[in-house]
C-alpha cells in the first residue's frame, strides 16, 4: 500500500526544502540523491518525490508542510 509522505517526519520534510532554497539538490529529484545528503530515512519512504523538477518539489513540500501545520 503506498501512503505518500505520512511516514515522514515534517523535519525531514522541512529539511529537504531547505536543501532545494540552498541548490543542494539535482533535478529531476532521484532517490540516490536524497542519500549523498543524508536524507536515508526521507529517501526510504519519498517514491512520490522521485523524478519531480525544482517546481514541482516545493510545490509539493509546501502544501504538505501547510496541510500538517492546519
């Protein structure tokens, strides 16, 4: 069963937003990225954040971050 982000701390979340507003990050986003960063436990659980460009990466970060935060 695929369950998105909700296994994902909003930490985490909020730390790979930082990492995109810092240029630390290639697009399209890829899993083996996410772990040259550090980010092992985001890059378990982020299928849905694999292959998506800059844009698309925050737009989704953002609205999941404001839906967490309601």
């Amino acid at each position: 069963m695929l369950r998105g982000l909700t296994q994902v701390p909003s930490e985490d979340l909020e730390e790979l937003l930082r990492a995109v507003h810092r240029g630390r990050l290639e697009f399209p986003l890829r899993r083996q990225g996410l772990l040259l960063l550090g980010m092992n436990r985001l890059a378990e659980h982020a299928s849905l954040l694999q292959g998506l460009d800059e844009r698309g990466l925050r737009a989704v970060l953002v609205a999941v971050l404001a839906e967490r935060r309601r």
